[in-house]
C-alpha cells in the first residue's frame, strides 16, 4: 500500500523563504546518510518556466531550414542557485495542443511572454518541487515546432532524441523559433527519464531503440513498439484507415501547409494490402532493442483494443533477451492510465523509480517484485519474474466433439475436420457467448471443467491448416475463460474505469496549473466469460508475414496466428476455449470475399504458456465430476470495438 502521505493534498509553501530553508536542511546533499526518497522541499510557484526550441538537424517540412521543436521547461529555482544540477522528466507527445493528455484532455496553455502555465497531467506538479526538471516535447509538425509528423518515423523520434542531445551539451537549443540567440541546459546533469502514453510512450520507446546516452530510464504506457502491428496482424487490417490519416490528426495548421510530401510518403509507403514496406522498416523498435540502455518500466492494459498487447509482449521479450532491467504493470482495463485505475499505489511507485533511476537512490525498488498483475478490479499480485519461472510453452490440440463445431482441447491430436463460415457481422463476444452450440460462424474446442486454477502468462501461438473456398479470407483465434466472474468492463467507453466529480490532488498547485484531478473508480462487469487473448491474420499471408499473395479455392494453407500477451488465471471449475473463426467485427476489417474455411484438426494446435506447463494443464483437467453446461447462451462484455483509431486517451 502506498504511504499515507501520499494521498494528502499537498499545499503550495507558503512563501518562497519557507521553501528555501526546507531545501537548505532537506535536500539531499545535505541529508545525513543515503538518501532514500525525494522531497517537495522546493517551490512550485516560483519555478523557472521557460521555453527553447532544438535544432533537430532535420529539414521535414523543406523550407530550407532545419526543423527546430518546441521545449516547454518546468524546473526548481533554487538547485541551480546553489549549484546543484538536476535529472529531467520528459514527456514527448503530439497532442498537446491538438487533443489533450490525461482523462480530463488537458492542454498546454501559455502566458502573454510564451511561457507555459499549465502542463498536462500531474508530472511537474508532483516532481518539480522534489528536485526534478519537467520537460514538455511538441514532436515536430505538432503545436509550435517546425517540421512534420510522420508517425512514428525519424522525424517523430529525432524530435525527442535532439532534446536529450540538447540536455546533454550535444545538440544546439535556441531561445526563440527563429532567432539565433543560443540556449544551453547549465542546470541539469543530463539524465533523463521520459514517459507517456500510448503515442507518447511509443517515442520513449522509440527513442530508447536508438541508444541515445542521457536516456536512464523509459516508462512507456500502452505504448507501440512497431507501427506496423499497430495497423496490421500478419496482414489482416486492423483499421480502415493508415498513418497518414493520423499525420493529418495532429498536424500543426502550419505543418498541414507544408506537409504534402510527407502526406504522400505515408500513403505510398503504407499500401492497404498489409504488406511490409521499409516504412514499417523505419517505424519498428523491436528490431533495435539491443541498442536500449535505458531500464524500462512497462505498463499495459491486458483489455487494451487500441495499442493491442501484441506490442507490450514483443517489446518485453526483446528487451529480456538483451538483458534490459524490467519492470511491468499489467492491469484489466483497455486503454487506460494507471493514474486513473490504481492512483496511490502508482504515484508512489512512480516516485520510487525515478528516485532509483534519475538520482541513484537505493530504496529497495529494484529488489522488489518484478510484475504486479490486475486479477480483479482492484484486486493485484505480484510475481518475482514475468512469465513467472516455471513457465512452458505447452501444445494444445483440438478435437471433435459430439457436435459440428463443438469440439475438445487437450492434449492429444485430434482427427477430422470442423467448418465455418466467415460473418463479418459476429465478434468473438459472439462466438464466446455460443460456445456450445453449433452455429455455422465458429469452430470452439472447449476443456472440461478445471480441477485446479491454471495460469496462462505471456504469449501464445496458434497454428491452423485451413482450407478456403474463395480466394481471400481473414482468420482469428481466440483464447476464452468460460466460467462466471467480475471484471472491469473494458467495452465500455471509459474501457474500466468511471470518472467521478471529486478530485484528489497530487502535489503542488499554482493559478494556472491545478495538481488536483478528477477522481476514478472500476467499472464492473459481472459476465459468464471473458476473452482474454486474441490474434489474427490475412490466410494470403501463410508464406511469409510481410507479403500476401492470392488464395487457390480448395487448396489446403498452414499458417501462424500470434495472440497477444496476457496474465491470466483460469479458475477451478472455469473451463478453458479456444476459438477459431473469421472476422472479427470490429476488429479487424472483412477479406474482399466471404469464404467457408475447412479446419484440418490434426494440423491444427495453440501453444500456450503456461505456469507448470503441460503437467499443470494435465492436473488441471483431470480428476472434476462437474458436468459440462447445457448450450445456453453466456453473458459477456458487449462486443468490443476498436473506440477510436488514435493511439492516445480518446476518452
């Protein structure tokens, strides 16, 4: 639990005099012995606010001149008086003038001389008066930078790794747009920590990909670590629309003026097909995580259905096989915050971090439990390592049952075949809820009921040989707790999560800039089932993940479906499900033809993993008496949908 003091509503010091005798006895060159948290010792209200704009030696918008991105800068006054130097916060975002941040969609805002009054969110309200710079990054084309977005591409990522430069004496900063009066970062020692969501988040990983020396630690928040996967599973479009409509989003008027070129450059280099291109190329991280020297601490909504989980789980297991320091948050709600799902407890962990981080002070955090995971609403675990050790890929193999599509899943192959056609109009809500019956849409293979809990961590796989009988067809496969519970309802539009009119407060507060936010609580769903990892694919795609060729009617295709990653226990008395069908409605787009696709299951299999591996799923589906329910038809979420195209709040 966090301390008590951090749910106080902190109070602005009285007067600058009172913050300087504070600091004079607090800060912690001063403290007697190590130092093991922060302290708002430090004046808010009198804060440095000032403005600079990096040379990204860049020239996105071709007018000549290299793109320079606007630098908001929150930071105390009294270290730099005194000599001390201090770490940064940074927070590179696009919408901070186009669209918000945070669940209230704050807004930058300005006073008459151009300096920043409020910052979104409570990042410098909380950290400015404990000794920490706050740095607020327009990425260029957006607010009042020059250049163009381009999504997740070079300029995106030079637009935030120039300032870390510029912080560390190796970029060129001005005090203006355009004039030529230099601007250097004397007050700070260099290291740098950024964070954000969604779009935000995926700069920091971006970022981080490219080794950039400054950059200690990155906390990205349901974040994309390659573009690609956010628009496309294995060549199956996942919306109707590609990163140039998203370029157009966020642009600055002034970049929309300029900015047609790298229009172009997005839409020749993202054709709807699904095929990879080297601008999915220049946009994936992944492939980069050996450059990351920055420790990462990853926070992901397991029921995120707008940055997937697909991207927290590649990103996780790249950053483990190049021996990255972790940490993670995996919670139940979609696409939301953990400032507005578990606020105390994240605050506080957030300050233990940067403190560990950014001022190198040994309070223990790096020696704690690696993952907490969301099991209820509101209700955490914790686990030593993720996946959990012990943890193995296990093959589970589907089989007939006693009716057409209504099959079995265990351990041993199965024989024949099961069909079904694809409906754009079912989502897998749909197929869930139906389970045991045959219906024409799905093929469900099913576990008897559970003897013990069985516990599903990290990434799955399923392969499928299918034969179609048109020349396009879309597939997706489903993992599927079957079996009463109460969990955060992540259909909904605040995707688990209800804003309240009371707010909390969270550190200090000026007129301009109120560290008070309106408060949350889950929104619950009592459901009969909850589907818990998903994946699909374009069946054109069965040779080769970045390149789709046409289908030959009756021919028999194997391909790999990769499912998202998850943390999720499967209870006593649950049975476990796995779903194979076509479209899934809204979230992904139907092929150009409705096919009727013929599973052969001996060629079919999921490889899950699980904690104990095959030998718990062997305990836990021997020994139970229980009867296997009559089809009815069960209560779910409502169907998922996309909610918005936008990798931000969108709240």
């Amino acid at each position: 639990m966090p301390k008590r003091t951090r749910h106080t509503i902190w109070r602005q010091l009285a007067t600058a005099a009172v913050a300087a005798l504070l600091a004079a006895f607090l800060t912690p060159s001063a403290a007697h012995g190590a130092p093991r948290e922060s302290r708002p010792v430090y004046s808010y209200e009198n804060a440095v606010r000032e403005s600079v704009w990096v040379d990204t030696g860049l020239d996105g918008d071709g007018d000549g001149r290299n793109d320079r991105v606007a630098v908001d800068i929150v930071r105390p006054r009294e270290p730099a008086a005194r000599g001390r130097k201090i770490p940064v916060i940074m927070d590179a975002s696009p919408y901070y003038s186009c669209c918000g941040r945070g669940n209230e969609n704050q807004l930058k805002t300005y006073d008459a001389a151009g300096h920043v009054v409020q910052m979104p969110l409570f990042y410098d309200n909380y950290f400015v008066p404990r000794g920490y710079a706050f740095v607020g990054v327009d990425l260029a084309g957006t607010n009042r930078s020059d250049g163009c977005v381009d999504v997740g591409g070079r300029s995106d990522i030079q637009s935030a790794k120039a300032v870390i430069d510029w912080l560390n004496g190796r970029a060129k900063g001005y005090t203006t747009r355009t004039g030529s009066t230099r601007a250097k970062a004397t007050w700070t020692n260099g290291n740098t920590g950024m964070i954000g969501k969604s779009w935000d988040g995926t700069i920091a990983n971006g970022v981080a990909a490219t080794g950039v020396k400054g950059l200690k630690t990155i906390v990205p928040i349901s974040a994309i670590s390659s573009w690609y996967d956010y628009y496309f599973a294995k060549g199956a479009p996942l919306y109707d629309s590609g990163p140039d409509w998203l370029s157009d989003y966020v642009d600055s008027p002034a970049a929309r003026a300029k900015c047609a070129a790298v229009q172009h450059k997005l839409v020749d280099g993202a054709p709807r097909t699904g095929d990879w291109t080297p601008l999915w190329t220049e946009r994936d991280y992944v492939k980069d995580a050996s450059k990351v020297r920055a420790s990462v601490f990853l926070v992901h909504g397991m029921q995120d259905l707008n940055v997937r989980t697909k991207h927290f789980g590649q990103w996780w297991n790249a950053l483990a096989k190049n021996g990255v320091h972790r940490k993670i948050w995996l919670s139940q709600t979609g696409h939301v915050d953990p400032f507005d799902y578990r606020r105390g407890a994240w605050v506080d962990t957030l300050h233990r971090w940067f403190d560990h981080e950014l001022l190198g002070y040994d309070n223990g955090i790096d020696r704690e439990p690696m993952a907490d995971i969301e099991r209820h609403p509101d209700q955490w675990a914790t686990s030593a390592l993720w996946p959990p050790r012990g943890t193995a890929t296990t093959t589970l193999r589907p089989g007939q049952g006693s009716q057409a599509g209504v099959g079995a899943l265990g351990l041993r192959s199965g024989t024949g075949t099961e069909t079904f056609t694809d409906d754009p109009r079912l989502s897998e809500t749909d197929w869930a809820a139906h389970i045991d019956e045959s219906t024409p849409g799905k093929a469900g293979f099913v576990t008897r009921p559970l003897s013990r809990d069985l516990r599903v961590s990290g990434s799955s796989t399923v392969t499928v040989t299918v034969t179609p009988t048109t020349s396009t067809a879309h597939l997706s496969a489903v993992l599927v707790d079957l079996g009463p519970d109460t969990i955060r309802d992540y259909a909904d539009s605040g995707e688990g999560i209800t804003t309240l009119t009371g707010r909390t407060c969270w550190g200090a507060s000026t007129a301009g800039d109120s560290a008070c936010f309106k408060a949350t609580e889950a929104k619950k769903a009592d459901v009969g089932f909850t589907v818990f990892s998903r994946g699909w694919a374009d069946l054109g795609n069965y040779a080769s993940d970045r390149k789709g060729v046409p289908l030959t009617p009756g021919r028999a295709y194997r391909i790999t479906l990769d499912l998202a990653a998850t943390d999720h226990v499967v209870p006593k008395g649950h049975r476990l499900a796995l779903i194979v069908a076509g479209t899934d409605k809204d979230l992904i787009d139907p092929p150009s033809t409705t096919p009727t696709l013929t599973v052969d299951l001996a060629r079919t299999s999921a490889r899950v993993p699980l904690v104990g591996g095959a030998a718990a799923f062997a305990r836990a589906v021997s020994g139970s008496s229980s009867a296997v329910p009559a089809p009815t038809g069960l209560d779910g979420v409502r169907h998922p949908d996309t909610l918005h195209r936008v990798p931000g709040d969108g709240r």
